[in-house]
C-alpha cells in the first residue's frame, strides 16, 4: 500500500512539474505578443512604446503597487 502511495504522490508532482513548465513557456509567449513592446523585457513599463502613452504603464517589479 505504502509503494502504491508513494508512486501516485511521485506521478502527481511529476505532472504538476510539467504542467507549470508549459504554461511558463506560454506565459512568455504572451507576455512578448501583447506585454513587452509596453512594459519592456524586464517589466519595468519602460518598453520602446511605452513613451508614446498617455499613462506610463505599470511597473510589474514595483512590489508594494503589485501587492
């Protein structure tokens, strides 16, 4: 009984490892489409577009506004 758990506990942290690792490919694919030409590579709203807004566009490593 004792195997029988511990492979399901291992199977389950092996599919969750996989699941997260995708959506953090396809996280980084949206952010570039639609995200990085205003908030910039790292986030910091200083995208080559973001000087032709009206409003300076959020500051995503800005912890307390993130809050």
């Amino acid at each position: 009984m004792r195997v029988l758990l511990t492979a399901l506990v291992v199977l389950g942290m092996v599919v969750a490892t996989t699941a997260r690792a995708g959506d953090l490919t396809n996280g980084k694919q949206v952010y570039a489409e639609y995200c990085l030409e205003c908030h910039g590579e790292k986030g910091k709203g200083d995208g080559p577009e973001a000087a032709d807004l009206e409003k300076k566009p959020a500051d995503y490593t800005d912890k307390a506004k993130m809050a």
